[in-house]
C-alpha cells in the first residue's frame, strides 16, 4: 500500500506532470539495459541512463518535482546514503505492517492510465 501510496503522493504534487510508471517485470522495465539480478525490494528510477534505487531514487523523484521538493532532496543528499538507505529499509520492512497491501495499483485503471507503462 505504500507503494501505491507513494504513487499517488506523487501524482499530486509533481508540478511538470510528466513522471511515468512501470512495474517491475514489465515490458518497458524489461526492456531497460539493467542488471537484474539481486535487485532490491525499493522504488526504482531510471534517469540519465542510470538506474537508482531506494533513497537515491527518492532524490530524484523529489528534485524533478520542482519547489518545495527540490529543496527537500537537496537536504536529503546531505544525509549520507549509507545512513538514509538504513532508514529506507526499515520503513521498506514496515510498510505492509503499517500501511497495509493492496492486490493492483488502482490508478492503473483511471483517468491516469496514461502515465502507466507496460
């Protein structure tokens, strides 16, 4: 449910509108030139021909969201990785516990659908 969550959070306050999604092990993922093994359980965002992963991916995803946010990822960065992706995980190890699961991400099927990716 975070996950789905975290979807929505994002489509809600990104001021460009233009972040897309694709599940894992979908055709679009598939189709990235990635190492796919050992890949860990955590947002992932493909950018500038790079694949990151858990906190790194947050900065990202935040810092393309403009104003506010752009701010926040700088301060993140500030944060050694090593320390935020501890705190990434334990959340990661939570998030079902504390927020629940949902069987398919509703949005998938809405008026977003368009920002969905095979």
């Amino acid at each position: 449910m975070l996950c789905n969550a975290s979807v929505q959070w994002i489509l809600k306050h990104e001021k460009k509108h233009d972040v897309q999604f694709a599940p894992l092990h979908g055709v679009t993922f598939n189709e990235l030139p990635i190492e796919r093994e050992d890949l860990p359980d955590s947002i992932l965002v493909w950018k500038d021909n790079a694949l990151h992963m858990k906190t790194s991916a947050i900065i990202h995803v935040l810092q393309g969201m403009g104003g506010k946010w752009n701010i926040l990822s700088g301060l993140m960065r500030i944060i050694p990785l090593f320390l935020s992706n501890f705190m990434y995980d334990f959340i990661a190890g939570k998030r079902y516990e504390w927020f629940g699961s949902t069987p398919e991400c509703m949005l998938m099927k809405g008026p977003m659908k368009h920002r969905f990716l095979d």
